[in-house]
C-alpha cells in the first residue's frame, strides 16, 4: 500500500535532549513537509524540500533541523534550542509539479517533553 | 501574507442534515489554490476537497461542495445528509501559485469543530 508512515506515534523527551521523528513515504512525491499543531491551533510549517538533498525554513525553523538525503524520507529533529516542542508533528508530501500541488498527510507524532 | 479565518470555533449539526462551514483569506495574489482538510478525533489530516482560483465552477465532492466568492474572498463548505463520521475539526487552508507551479505552502485556518448529533 502506498502511503506516508511516521514514527514514533508518542515519543517522549527530557528537557535538553534532541529527538529525531521519522517521515517516510512510498508515493514517488517530490515534495515532503513538516507541521506543527498546537492545540485549539491550525498547523504551522516547520520545514519543507521540494527535492533531495534541498530543503527551506518554513514560518516556525527555530529550535529545529532537517535532512533530505532520499526522496523517501524526510526526518526531523526537535534540537534543544526549541523552547516549547510539546505539540502534535505532522508530516504531508506532495508531487511538485504544474497544479499537482495536493499535499497528503501521514498520521502523525505526539511529542511531550517532561 | 495570507491569513485564513474560520470565524466559526465550534459547529454542531442533526444527522442527516446539511452545515456550512465558514472560511475567509486576505491575500494579493489572483492565482492560488484552497483546500478544506478533516481532522477526525484519531488526527489524521484528510483532504476533502480542493478548489483552483482560476476555476468559476464550484468543487463538489459527493456529499461535500464549496461556495467560492473570489471578490469576497470566501470559501465555505457545504456538507449534505450529515453522517456521524463527518464529526472531526475541518480546516480551510490556501496555497500560493506563482509561475505556473506552486511553492507547496499551505496556510492554514484555525479550525471548526464540527460534531454531528444523532
């Protein structure tokens, strides 16, 4: 089955600690991104890269990295530069392309720092 | 920058009845697209239906369909025959197009709640 997977579901973190959330997807799309949604809040994006090995900050970068070293996949880390990274992560992709820009979205990770 | 607005924090409707959900933008740009989203309470984001800017028809997908006033610049959602399913956070979201291909960044609303009552 095609689709996009993320990994862990809930992961969990001590203050001053890097995480790494996984995004893989076996659709062919190009494009991968990342989201941020805090409660009572739509997403926010962190990070996006339209090819391999290129990626651009989003409206929220700070406090976190990214790699694009395959099509499939597309990780991030929540570094612990970011002051508040408890939220719910989402990872989408899309094919880039002339009015192809229709973005899917895997189905997420719980991040709680204690 | 665009914004989005969905005015409307919490919505409930009768099963088997029709809603509409609200949704405004502030953009300059005369080439974009817009998309309502579903969250259902396990957080999947599901696309619902997608509309081009350059396209006078209104998007219909079964039982959901939008109004799309460009000059208003409003895009609400229509869903028909309401089912217990529908219940979930709807999100309006808009994507800049420039020079034939998108940028790939959506903005998105706040959300609505919509809850569907036996």
């Amino acid at each position: 089955d095609g689709g996009i997977t993320q990994s862990p579901k809930y992961l969990f973190r001590k203050e001053g600690q890097n995480v790494t959330l996984s995004c893989e997807q076996n659709l062919n799309h190009d494009a991968m991104y990342w989201y941020r949604q805090d409660p009572g809040q739509g997403l926010r994006l962190i990070y996006y890269s339209q090819i391999v090995n290129d990626f651009q900050k989003g409206d929220i970068a700070e406090g976190y990295s990214v790699s694009r070293e395959k099509k499939e996949s597309f990780p991030l880390t929540v570094t612990s530069a970011q002051k508040n990274p408890t939220a719910f992560y989402l990872c989408a992709s899309s094919i880039r392309g002339r009015y192809t820009d229709t973005q899917y979205f895997g189905p997420g990770t719980r991040l709680t720092v204690l | 920058a665009q914004t989005v607005t969905q005015s409307q924090p919490e919505m409930s409707v009768q099963e088997a009845e029709t809603v509409t959900l609200s949704c405004t933008y502030d953009t300059s740009e005369s080439n974009y697209y817009l998309f309502w989203y579903k969250q259902p309470p396990s957080r999947q984001m599901i696309l619902v239906i997608r509309q081009e800017a350059y396209k006078q028809q209104n998007a219909t997908e079964n039982r959901f369909s939008v109004n799309f006033q460009k000059a208003a610049k409003s895009f609400s959602l229509k869903i028909s025959d309401s089912q217990l399913g529908d219940t979930a956070m709807y999100f309006c979201a808009f994507m800049k197009i420039a020079g034939g291909t998108s940028y790939g960044k959506l903005t998105f609303g706040q959300g609505t709640i919509l809850t569907v009552h036996p």
